[in-house]
C-alpha cells in the first residue's frame, strides 16, 4: 500500500493537504529610509503543509480515502462488466429472485464500504509504517519462493475463510452478521459485496494477516489483492465455467446461496471435503437448459422454503 501511496502523495495529497493545511507564513519587517514594510514567505515551498507525508494522521485519511474510492471504482466498474457481459440475466426470472434485488444490493455494497474501509485501513497503515513482512526487491527471497507465494497465500487464506464463513453460519452469528448476504438466493456480480460491514470484514482479514506472518513481495500481494476481489464478483456472476471437483466456483457457490449449509470454501474444495459440506454441483447448474427450466427452478424454490431464517433446515 505504500507504493499506492506515495504516487497519491505525489500527485494528489501534497497539494491537497498543503491547500487545506498550509504551513504558516514568516513574517518579517524591512525598512527603507523612514517607512517599514513588512513582507512575508513561506517558510517551505508552496506545496509544503503542517502535515508531512510520514504523519500518522495525513496517512490514516489518505488510505481510508484511497481505498474508499477503489472499492466504489472496482465494484461499480468490474460488477458492471460482468453484468453487462458474464451474467446470466435469464436467471432473473427464478422465483427466488427478488423484485428489485440489483438495486438492493448496490444499496447494501454501497452503504457498507465506508465501515469496511474504517476498520481495514489500520491493516494498511502497519504495511506503510514497516510492521507487515512485505518486500519489494525479489532477491531478498528468490523467484521461486515468490512463485510459491502465491498459493500459499491462496491454500492460507482459503483455510482461513472457510472456518470463518463456517463460524458465520452458526445461528447466533448468522442472524446478526451474515444473514444479510444471503438474502440473495438467486446471486448477481452486484451480490458480490452485499454483505454487512462487518461481515465483509472478517472475512478480509486473512488476507491482510498473510503479510503480517510471511513475506510476500508488494507487486505480488497488489495483484493478488486485485484477484481476490474479481474472484469475488466471478463467484456471484452466475457464468459455471468450472465444473470440476477442484475449484469453488460460480456453480459451486450458487448452491451455497440456494441451500446454505454447503460449499463455505473460497477458491478450493478441499476444506468443504474435509469438513463434510461439500456438494457438487449437477445439471440443475451445469445443463443450460436444465439451469433455466421452470420445473427446476419451481424444486429448488420449495428447497429453500424449507430452510429457515438462520439458514438451517425446518424441524419437522
């Protein structure tokens, strides 16, 4: 983040903070024959302000408002795309889509960022004050230590997410944190970030705690902090590319939004197996035409009437 920082400092920030906080003028008192003139100058040049780049509190509203405006550009951008482009809009017409459902949930992604970004940004000021393991020249590690970064961080943060979506999934924790997402049995790219807050949040966190446990080189970790969230819309987009047993993809993660107790994974099945909730997707999601028959759909509508609220199947 420190990268993204100084080219905002460069480009934006100094001139910001120096027009908003400028430093204050010296003044001082010529005399020519019998008048005084008083004159002033800066003490730094124009583009200097009370708070220089390194000052905790410039660098804590300079990351909350970097990063606030890449989620709103990233998610309005990237969700749109795969709207536009990916997204199946004939699943609009499954029974369990809800009127409005797209405008509902840019609402939610919307309201939810600024909370979200409060509470990372203390995550992305250690990176920028020297507290993360992040490093920048690739022979501190070598090329293949980086290469196998990234699935470590991938299998890591998979791990991670899984126990955590699981914990999500326990009623008391559901009701009040998770719920909210899974309002959206029928998903859409717009679904992608329509969680809670602090939902959102937990669920980040293994990717900030990586760097802060194992090096990890600073272009890798932005690339992988970019893939992230574009795996995110890509799960939501309703596009089943992947039909293997392998990967968690769009048609495994619709079936965690249609029967919730299944599938928690991020990218990987691994821990689904291992934990007992893995379920693999048929042709109701693989079968084009089956995918959009109303008979289909008219099934799995009486499915997930039989979950209740805290996403668990009604007792008999």
């Amino acid at each position: 983040m420190d990268i993204f920082l100084e080219i905002a400092d460069e480009y934006f920030f100094d001139n910001a903070y120096a027009s908003i906080l400028p430093l204050p003028t010296l003044k001082s008192t010529t005399t020519i024959g019998n008048t005084s003139h008083v004159s002033s100058s800066l003490l730094l040049p124009a583009i200097s302000s009370t708070l220089p780049r390194d000052n905790i509190y410039r660098q804590l509203v300079s990351l909350f408002l970097m990063t606030l405006v890449f989620a709103y550009f990233f998610y309005f951008f990237f969700a749109t795309l795969s709207y536009a482009f990916v997204f199946d809009h004939d699943l609009m017409q499954h029974p369990k889509y809800i009127s409005n459902q797209i405008s509902k949930e840019i609402r939610l992604s919307a309201m939810g960022f600024p909370l979200t970004t409060l509470v990372t940004v203390p995550w992305f000021l250690g990176e920028v004050k020297g507290y993360s393991r992040l490093y920048e020249n690739i022979e501190d590690h070598g090329w293949f230590y980086a290469v196998f970064s990234i699935g470590f961080f991938l299998f890591f943060t998979d791990a991670c997410v899984y126990w955590i979506h699981r914990w999500l999934h326990t009623p008391l924790i559901y009701k009040r944190l998770h719920k909210p997402h899974h309002r959206w049995i029928i998903p859409t790219p717009f679904s992608s970030h329509a969680f809670h807050p602090f939902d959102g949040y937990v669920q980040s966190v293994p990717y900030h705690f990586f760097v802060y446990l194992f090096p990890l080189h600073k272009y890798i970790y932005i690339g992988l902090f970019v893939f992230v969230n574009m795996w995110t819309i890509m799960i939501h987009d309703g596009a089943y590319f992947a039909s293997g047993t392998f990967i968690n993809g769009a048609a495994h993660h619709s079936l965690h939004h249609l029967y919730f107790n299944y599938n928690y994974g991020q990218y990987f099945t691994l821990w689904d197996k291992i934990g007992g909730s893995y379920r693999l997707p048929t042709e109701e999601q693989l079968d084009e035409k089956k995918r959009k028959d109303g008979e289909v759909w008219a099934k799995q509508a009486k499915e997930v009437d039989e979950f209740d609220d805290n996403g668990k199947l009604k007792k008999n």
